[in-house]
C-alpha cells in the first residue's frame, strides 16, 4: 500500500512538471519570466524540462509508410505477402494474411507507450 502511494505522488510529480513543462512552451515567455509569474523554481524547472524531454526522446515513434503499387504486386506475385515491421533493436514483427486487426492494434498501442 505504502508503495502504491509512493507510485501516486511520484506519477503525480511527473504531471505536474509535466503541464508546467507544456505550458511554457505554449506562453512564449522566458523559462524566468514564467517561474516569477507562477511561483517557481528556475532551477526545478529547467531540471524537469532536460528530464521529461530525455523521456520523450526514448520513445519510438511510428510513421506511415507509402508503398508503391508495382512493389506490391511484385510481393504478392512472389508469394511474399506477410507484412514486416523491423524494430531498432532485435524486434521484429511479421503479420501474414490472416492476422487479427485487433491483436495487431492492442500490439502496436503497447509498443506506442514505451
């Protein structure tokens, strides 16, 4: 219980830096003028914007891929009609003909979040 609580507030924490983060960025004030203007450190500010901005930067992020349809008709002609996508790393993920929209989906929604 007591980690549960911990887990609370330190997710808490993050929103909440999270927002002050967000909102500077929309108010096109300095990093000082919006710590005056809403009571804030300059220093915890700038600590959390490094923070949540390294966050951010380890996330993958997925982008539509156009194929032309010469290419494809060749796939399909040489029997080679699953459909690949190779993560950094060592992932990879195959999905054939018969492949659940909605497996595929809950898949990719997890792989979005990490």
């Amino acid at each position: 219980m007591t980690q549960q609580i911990s887990r609370d507030r330190q997710t808490g924490h993050h929103r909440r830096w999270q927002a002050h983060v967000n909102a500077l960025a929309q108010s096109g004030l300095s990093r000082a003028e919006y710590c005056r203007q809403h009571g804030l450190s300059y220093h915890a500010l700038t600590y959390w914007q490094r923070k949540l901005s390294r966050r951010r930067s380890n996330t993958t992020t997925l982008v539509p891929v156009s194929l032309e349809a010469t290419a494809v008709r060749n796939a399909v002609q040489a029997g080679q009609t699953d459909l690949q996508i190779i993560l950094p790393g060592k992932m990879s993920i195959s999905v054939g003909d018969n492949f659940s929209p909605t497996t595929l989906s809950r898949l990719l929604t997890v792989l979005e979040g990490r």
